[in-house]
C-alpha cells in the first residue's frame, strides 16, 4: 500500500478532534511504564531511533542492552482483545491498520538482524506487568 494514499476525510468533527487528540508519544500508559521502571531503578531513551537509519522510534530504548520497547495502542496496532475498525472509510482503515502491523514485524525483524530484542507491550497492560516483562528481557 502506498502511504501518499489520499486520506478520506473524518467521518465527523469528533472523529477528527480525536485523531489530532491522540499524542505520539507521552501518553498515559507510556508515562505509566517509565515511571514504575524508573521506581524500580531502570534507566533508558525515551522516544529514540534504536538503529541509524531506521526512522521507527522505539518508545523506551537501552542501548547498551539492545532492547527497543513499544508501547503500542489497542486502536492503531490491532489489539487482538480491544481491535476495532471504523464503520465509516472501513476498506482506508482496514488497509491503514494492515499496514501499521506489517510495519511493526518488519520493525522487529530489522532489529532482530541487528542483535536487538523489540518488546511490544499493549497500552491495556497494567504498568507493573509491562515493567516485569521489560526487567525479564534486560535481565536475561
């Protein structure tokens, strides 16, 4: 799918209100995230490339350990428990979130090439879950 594709207009003035609302990083389960590992004494980058060249930032990165996290949202990465398609431009939606989950596995086999692990955590996860799963992967 070409990414130039034109995009429909909002279905309605809340649909586009909510779309500009919603913050590519800093959001509430990222910030959730940052502070349980940072109580637990972690340190990491914040909104950072992982690899040169590669323009996908990675929400929480250490690079010494070669560990890249994404937070990812329920809506934009089709959460298996809470994925839900627009009724209206369904066909544009489904092909853009197709899209956003193909580039998430050719995120994380890129990385995989370069001796990185990409963790992905949903934004539903309670923060002390997604910390454990963060701390197994640096401890490990």
């Amino acid at each position: 799918m070409s990414h130039h594709q034109q995009t429909p207009p909002a279905s309605s003035v809340a649909a586009r209100n909510r779309m500009r609302a919603t913050p590519q990083r800093d959001t509430k389960p990222e910030l959730a995230l940052r502070r349980e590992l940072h109580r637990r004494g972690r340190r990491f980058f914040v909104d950072r490339a992982p690899l040169p060249g590669l323009r996908r930032r990675a929400d929480l990165v250490f690079p010494r350990r070669r560990i890249a996290v994404y937070v990812d949202g329920c809506f934009w990465h089709s959460c298996p428990q809470h994925a839900t398609t627009p009724k209206t431009n369904t066909a544009w939606w489904q092909s853009k979130l197709d899209a956003n989950e193909a580039r998430d596995r050719d995120t994380d086999q890129r990385l995989r090439e370069h001796g990185w692990v990409a963790i992905r955590v949903w934004e539903h996860e309670q923060a002390a879950v997604a910390a454990t799963k963060v701390e197994a992967a640096l401890d490990s």
